[in-house]
C-alpha cells in the first residue's frame, strides 16, 4: 500500500510536471511508483481543470480553510427543534413519570378445585393452598420482571392495588361450599392477612409509594343472601381493616377501606372505578357492556372500570371514552365457574400503567399458572 501523498510533495509534482518529464521519470526522481504518479497526476490535473473552469485558483490550505468557515455558518444557522423542553412529565434524565396499577381478584383462600382430566383419566387438583403460594411468588416475579424492563424508559415510583374481593372462598355460602375447601373461613382470614401484608411490603423494595384499594366481593359475605348486607358484614371487611391497622404508621403503604361496594379513585386527573362485579348478570362481552354503558350513563364521572367476579381476564372498550378492565381469578378451570359461567377460568391478573396524557399506556395480563 502507497503512502499518503504530502503537501510538499504534489508541489513538487507539480514542479515536475511543468517540465514536461515523463511519469516514468517523475517517479525516478520521487522514488514513487509509476502507478502512483500517474494517480497523482491525472487527479492534480483534474483539480486545476475544475479550479480553472470556475475563474477561482484556492490552494490547498485555502481548501481548508473554506470548508472550516462554511462548516461554522451552517452550525450557527441550524436550530434544533426544542418539542419536549415545557413538557411536565419529562424528568429525572428525561424519563416519563407513570403510575403503576395491579388488580387482584377472585384469589379464593382456601378453596380446593378439582377437574377430571381427559388425558390422565382421573381427577386433579388445579387449585389449592400450595397452589395457591405458587402463584403468589409468581405474582411477584412478574411484577419485580416488569418494572424492571419498564423502568428503562419510565419513571415508575408509585402502585396502587386494587383489591376486588372474594380473597377468600368462605365455608358457607353454597350447599355444596364444604366439598370445595381445604380449611374453613377463620383460618382462610387468618391465612390472607399475613401473606398479603408481606406481599405489600415486599413491593416496597421497587416502588416509594404504594396504595391498595380494598373492595367486598360475594364469597365474603356472614349469610346466603347478601344483597342487604352491610359492607361491614363481610369477613373481607375484616381482613381489609385489619391491614388498615398494619400499616396505619406506614408512611409509604396506604390502606383504603370504603364502606360502600363502589369506590373511585383519581390518578393524573383520570378515574378508576372499581368494584367486585357481581351486581353484573351474564358474562358474555355484550352483556356486559351493556350494562357497563348503563352504568355509565347513569353514574358517568369515570375513565377506567375495574371488575372481577367473572373469572376471565379481558378488556373491553366502552364508547370511545371508557376502558374496562374485567379480571381474572387465581383459579385454573374452576370447576364452580364452570357451572356458572360455562367458561374454564384462567389464573390472570391485571397489570398496566397510566400517565397525565393517557388513562393507559401500558397493559399485561399476568399469568399466574405454576
């Protein structure tokens, strides 16, 4: 490979050259090579062609020059568009502040589900006390999993939970109820309190502020017919308010216990309603819609709903204006959901995220299945 031609030495070319000596004697007196002179040259000619042709003769370091002083005026007239220097929400090193959101329905602590398996030929257990642990670290993993890859690229700092009741499966509700359970209600109360507890706190290592919003379903209930019973009544209730005495000191963990069936709560000026949804009949998606577009009429004031009861984890659009976030349960192919619903449920969970321009930005559906 030739060497890179000097300054002094295309002068001295050109010195040559004017002479009129051949390449062959060019190179003899540069002790470069006959293909490199001759390279030279023809591109020495072409640049004095093209110098002449425009009535201006620049030198090398002119060249230079030139292109510095051109180079400058386009930096000084170029202005970069500023779009995301007013917005509010780009902070610490230009990450999005969202809010993270969790719904938890339908865990049934307590319950014991079996199905008949086609393959096997016999029954299985889907459900029950380890199980139901299981899933309960798998629910943490996905959320740690999430906000890890999410925190990439936002801002993640505060969770709410939205608790939407049947935490527990109760002993006493259904004739049939004592063939489905493991332990009775005491002990399902007992078992909840401490194991949710630990679950809030253990959510503290990712996130600086966390909010659980804690709802009544049906399985909560102290009698069969419970559609005068006061929300106090509930064995749920129970539960709720005993985390509520937990972390009455906590300045990081709140706890909020409504005495009604219905709650709204805001974030980012967007409103989340939530419920357990049994006040709802039929399950399929135009039923429910319906019924939701009813309630909207009626209520209005909301952005996102939140629901459970139904065992099936989905999402359906209202209008153009509302989201509903349906859950799912703990349980794969209740058996009892299938009786009522005829639907094998799945153990899904919901788990998305809002911001100040959007009640949604991001949404998973977390599979609990061992």
């Amino acid at each position: 490979m030739s060497k890179d031609w000097t300054e002094e030495e295309d002068n001295q070319l050109k010195e040559l050259i004017g002479k009129d000596l051949t390449i062959e004697q060019i190179s003899d007196v540069m002790h470069r090579s006959y293909k490199s002179v001759q390279h030279r040259k023809s591109k020495i000619m072409q640049e004095e062609k093209t110098t002449e042709e425009s009535g201006v003769k620049i030198n090398n370091k002119e060249k230079i020059e030139l292109i510095q002083v051109l180079g400058k005026e386009i930096v000084k007239e170029f202005q970069p568009l500023k779009l995301f220097e007013k917005n509010p929400t780009l902070k610490n090193g230009g990450k999005k502040e969202e809010h993270s959101i969790l719904d938890i329905s339908d865990v049934h602590v307590g319950m014991k589900n079996e199905i008949y398996d086609t393959d096997l030929k016999k029954q299985v257990v889907t459900y029950n006390e380890k199980i139901f642990l299981e899933e309960m670290l798998i629910l943490k993993k996905a959320v740690f999993d999430i906000h890890g890859i999410l925190s990439n690229s936002y801002q993640l700092r505060e969770l709410t939970i939205n608790v939407m009741g049947d935490i527990i499966t109760n002993d006493r509700i259904f004739p049939e109820q004592p063939l489905e359970i493991e332990y009775t209600v005491g002990k399902q109360i007992w078992k909840a309190i401490p194991i949710f507890a630990e679950f809030f706190n253990s959510l503290l290592a990712i996130y600086d502020k966390i909010n659980v919003v804690c709802i009544v379903g049906n399985h909560g209930r102290s009698m069969p017919n419970f559609q005068n019973e006061p929300v106090e009544n509930s064995f749920e209730y129970f539960i709720y308010k005993t985390w509520e005495k937990q972390f009455e000191n906590s300045k990081r963990i709140k706890i909020i216990v409504p005495e009604t069936r219905r709650y709204i709560y805001n974030i980012y000026g967007w409103r989340h309603l939530v419920e357990h949804g049994d006040a709802f009949r039929g399950t399929s998606a135009t039923a429910l819609e319906r019924q939701i577009e009813q309630l909207y009429v009626n209520m209005g004031g909301f952005d996102v709903f939140h629901m459970g009861h139904v065992h099936k984890c989905k999402e359906v659009e209202v209008t153009d204006k509302v989201i509903c976030k349906i859950n799912g349960s703990w349980i794969e192919k209740d058996s009892w959901a299938f009786k009522c619903f005829k639907t094998y449920s799945l153990p899904k969970q919901h788990f998305c995220g809002c911001n100040e321009r959007r009640p949604e930005t991001w949404s998973y559906k977390l599979d609990l299945r061992v």
